[in-house]
C-alpha cells in the first residue's frame, strides 16, 4: 500500500473508487458496482480512522446516503454532526 497513514490518500481513493462504481452502475454492472462500493466503503473508514476531518465526515455520509450501505441513519447522522462540530472549531480558532 501507498502511504499507509495518509487520510488524504485513502479519502481520494474512495472517491475515485466510489465514481468508478457510479460508472459501473450506469453501464448496468451492478455486481461490479457492488464490490467497488464496498471497497470505497472501506477506504472512507480507513480514513475516519486516521483522521475524522470535516471533508471525509461530510462525503462519507453522502457516499453511505447515496448507496443506501446497510447502516443504521444513526451513523450518517453522527458523520454530519461531527463534520459540523468540526467546523464550528475551525471557525472559532481562526
């Protein structure tokens, strides 16, 4: 794996992952589109893990939103309140 550690690396892959099954879906492969969604879904946790930051909390709600991944609405409610708590600490430090 490349740079194991990067959030911004792992949060670029699940969006390029997660177009690439937007593709897929258009073309009717929805088996393909399946596995792709399942790997973004993977890398968009890997990169809460590193780092929970306004951008990945925001489009790894939208992503598990859109695909309708089988999650509790709990989750996606959180991912929005922690982006939004997170930018009202940017505001305040600025």
């Amino acid at each position: 794996r490349l740079m194991p550690n990067n959030v911004s690396v792992h949060h670029n892959l699940a969006c390029l992952i997660h177009t690439r099954a937007c593709i897929e879906q258009s073309k009717g492969e929805t088996k393909q589109a399946l596995i792709y969604i399942k790997e973004a879904e993977g890398y968009f946790e890997q990169a809460i893990q590193l780092d929970a930051n306004t951008a990945v909390c925001t489009e790894y709600a939208q992503f598990l939103w859109k695909n309708r991944v089988e999650c509790e609405s709990k989750k996606i409610v959180a991912l929005l309140q922690q982006a939004i708590g997170l930018k009202q600490m940017e505001k305040g430090l600025s």
